[in-house]
C-alpha cells in the first residue's frame, strides 16, 4: 500500500499498535490500517536540533534487542525512538 485510503482507520498514536504475535498478523492488521501522517512526520529525525551530547548507555543484549525490534516494527531508528520516549516521558514527569 503506498497511498493513504480514506477508507482505513488512522492510528493517531504509538500506543494503538498491538504487540504482534506474528508477521502474519501485523500484515493483516496493516491493511486494514494506516499511520497518521503528523504521527509519522514527529517520528522523524530532526537535523535541525540545537545541540546534543554523546552518552553511554549500558543495556542487557536481550533488552536491547526488542528495542530495536519495536523500532523495526514502527519504521524508526531505534536510538530515535528510545529519545522520543525519554522526551514524552520526561513531559509526563514535568507535569505531575
């Protein structure tokens, strides 16, 4: 599918997608479904951010892997995604 239909349902947010138990059943749930294009849009590496500093982090090789699996699965970097989720985090924690 490489055209949106304005026959699908949009997933409007990340925490929509079901854990897949399978190819398969993340193929039937993607042509029944399309991504919002704002929710693809944040998803995107900004190169035009300030200023970053280099880290390290240490993380068991399993859990690493299913990181970078769940960023396979949503078409995203997985360093990309584990920033986005420590930023909306870090804007939950803000708010409380």
């Amino acid at each position: 599918m490489t055209a949106f239909s304005a026959d699908l349902p949009i997933i409007r947010a990340w925490k929509e997608l079901p854990e897949f138990e399978s190819e398969e059943a993340e193929i039937q749930f993607w042509q029944s479904r399309q991504l919002d294009q704002r929710l693809m849009q944040s998803s995107l590496h900004r190169s035009d951010v300030r200023e970053s500093t280099t880290i390290t982090l240490r993380f068991d090789p399993r859990m690493l892997s299913r990181i970078k699996r769940v960023a396979r699965r949503r078409y995203l970097n997985y360093q990309s995604m584990m920033k986005q989720w420590l930023s909306e985090r870090m804007e939950q924690e803000m708010k409380e």
